[in-house]
C-alpha cells in the first residue's frame, strides 16, 4: 500500500503544486481498500479522479462500488 499512498499525496501535492500522478497505481490502491473493506470517505473522491482521469469501464465501476461501500458504511455508523 506504500505505493498507494505515495500516489495520494502526490494527487493532493497536485492540486496545490501540479506534480503528476499515477492513476493506475491509485486505482489498483483503491481495488485492494475495497477488497479489505477499508474504504473512507476521501476514497470516493480519490475514485472518482481516477474514473475521469483513465475513463475505462473498469474505473467507473469501480467508482460506483467504492461510492456504495462507502455509503453502506455511512448508514451502518449512523443506526449505531
């Protein structure tokens, strides 16, 4: 995941310094989150980047997964 996380500072180093990034590294970062049910809130934008920046199928369904786990978590902490 040390690579996953280089690539999100470097997204967030982007908006501020405009470094590139790896989107395909945070894609495949973003596969493992979802697969071990790690997903948070920054992710779904961290996605969503990643969805419009490659464009294939494959990102957006991911998107959509990561928004639904995503939301799914939200409604599990909110009946607590």
């Amino acid at each position: 995941m040390s690579k996953y996380n280089d690539q999100v500072e470097a997204l967030m180093a982007q908006q501020a310094k405009g470094k590139g990034t790896n989107y395909r590294v945070l894609e495949s970062g973003l596969r493992q989150k979802l697969k071990d049910g790690t997903i948070q809130q920054q992710d779904v934008a961290f996605a969503l980047r990643v969805a419009s920046e490659i464009g294939s199928l494959r990102s957006r369904v991911l998107y959509a997964n990561i928004k639904r786990a995503a939301q799914q978590e939200h409604e599990t902490q909110q009946t607590k």
